[in-house]
C-alpha cells in the first residue's frame, strides 16, 4: 500500500488551480496581478485540508505525517511569494507598480467651449493653472468666445476630459469673463510621474478688453482686426503676430524683444532695464488705434510682415 505523502496532493491541486485561472484569464480578460492575489491563498487553503484528511482518514491511533519535501519547499515558496505580494499590496507598492506597468501616452481632442458674449460684458481675463502648455489667442469678429485644442497625457489611469468642465472654469463677476484653465489630474511617485499639456486655441472677440495675467505658458497672439486693448502681463514667452492687424500700438515694459531690430521700435530704456537685458519701447502701426501692452514678461517675438 502506497503511504500518503502530505503536499503532493496540495501541489499538485495548487498548479491545477494556476493553470485553470491563467486560461480563464484568456477568455474573460482578467488581469493577470488579480488573478495571482485570488489564487495564492488557495495553496494554503488546500494544504490545510490535505492535512486534516490525512489525519480522519487515518487508520493508526497516532497518525505520523509524513511529507513530501520538494512539493512543501514548492508550497512554501509560492506561499512566501504570495505573503510578500499580500504586503505589497496593503503597502500600496503593489497599486503603485501596477499603475507603473499600464502607463500610456494618449493624445485627444479637448470638448470645445463657446459662449455668446452678453452686451454686459466689456473685459476678459484669462489665466491658466497648466504649466509649460502654450496657448493661441486669436482675434474675430464673432461675438462668441471660443476654445479648442488638444491634450496630451501620459497616465496609468485614463483621463478622463469630457465636458468643457473638466479643464475649464468660467465665470462672469460684473462686467468681466474669467476663464481659468485648469491643470489636468496627474500624480507623482518615487517610482514615476504622471504629467498632462493642454494645448488650446481661444478664439476672443476683438470688441472686448482683454487681459492676460500670470500664466506660466508661452503665449501665440494674433488680434487681426483689433478694435480694443490687450494686456499681457507676467508671461515667459510671447510671440505676436502682426500680419492681419493694420491699426494697433504696442507697448512694452520691462520686457525681452528678441527680434527688435525688425521693426521701428522707439526705446526709452534706463540703467536698470539695460542692465538686466529687458527694455521698454513703443510701436505703432498704422494709426495706433488700439493698443496691446506687454509688461513684466520674459520675451517678446514680432512678426510684422
């Protein structure tokens, strides 16, 4: 008669279970590290009911266990594995590896924004919480306020962007149009770093103030037919475009112009502006009509064909 050797059974039962889970994952999609924390706890499970089957079944007034030394090593180690991995996992190691391993690129189309301009609202203010995401502003003739653009993402978990309250935030106190754009979620760990760039293009009315104010973002302006004032204030890079717009007066203060031999600027610079790089000049354009004012920023780029 064959003795019964406690952990062969519970081995053998034990890689069943793993070959049955892993081709169940084929079929059902099941993700391979859930799979592995539901299977662990069986080996133990199934040795523990080996044991105890061997002891009622027993036939002797004092049963002796005898074991199967590879198979228990084998149990042991996957058992140890698998404590490890329960540790891990409370830990939250484990979530942060997983997300790790699932991190992809993506680059989609942000939900476009359009809001009709009230008669009440005579200036707009936009601000931005992104970082390092350029932005375009453009004039038009339309009394309508339009955004669009796209956002780019390297995530573990998919970012969600829907609605255009996902990354925008408007509201009208008085006589002036917030738009704030929001910093898209991202997360930050020893291991690796999520990051998202919005990059947007806002079309504004050219009848309407607007004002640009401490963006951490390279700014593209285009205000063709300009028919009121824009400042811009506190911006590290600004390229202004020209091309379209025939009446307009730029002034700058305190401020790089990159390319200022380009054009017929008058300078009025003191020590301190020299010194620092920065300067303060005007241009004007046709009859100057409106005015763009650019101040405390890092560089300013022309464009004036």
């Amino acid at each position: 008669m064959r003795q019964w050797r406690v952990g062969t059974f519970s081995m053998g039962l034990s890689l069943l279970f793993l070959g049955v889970f892993l081709l169940l994952t084929q079929f059902f999609h099941w993700k391979i590290v859930s799979v592995l924390k539901v299977w662990w706890p069986v080996i133990l499970v199934v040795l523990g009911i080996e044991i105890l089957l061997y002891l009622f079944s027993s036939k002797q007034e004092k049963p002796y266990l005898s074991f199967d030394l590879f198979s228990i090593i084998v149990v042991g180690i996957i058992g140890t594995a698998g404590i490890s991995m329960v540790f891990l996992q409370s830990s939250g190691i484990m979530d942060i590896l997983e997300q790790g391993l699932k991190r992809e690129e993506i680059t989609r189309d942000l939900p476009e924004f359009n809001y009709a301009m009230k008669a009440d609202i005579k200036r707009i203010v936009i601000e931005s919480e992104n970082q390092q995401s350029p932005i375009t502003i453009e004039g038009t003739n339309d009394d309508v306020l339009s955004l669009f653009g796209t956002f780019r993402t390297v995530q573990s978990k998919d970012v969600v962007v829907s609605k255009p309250e996902d990354y925008l935030h408007v509201s009208q106190k008085g006589d002036t149009l917030f738009i704030r754009l929001k910093q898209l979620p991202y997360r930050m760990s020893e291991f690796y770093s999520d990051y998202s760039s919005i990059h947007t293009t806002i079309l504004v009315p050219t009848s309407k103030k607007l004002d640009i104010i401490d963006l951490n973002n390279d700014v593209t302006l285009n205000p063709r037919d300009l028919k009121n004032n824009w400042t811009v204030n506190n911006v590290p890079a600004i390229d202004l475009i020209l091309d379209e717009t025939n009446n307009v007066k730029v002034s700058v203060n305190d401020t790089v112009i990159n390319n200022s031999d380009r054009a017929e600027w008058e300078f009025s610079n003191t020590e301190n502006t020299m010194e620092e790089g920065k300067t303060n000049a005007v241009l004007q354009k046709g009859k100057g009509g409106s005015a763009i004012h650019v101040f405390n920023s890092g560089t300013l780029e022309l464009t004036n064909h």
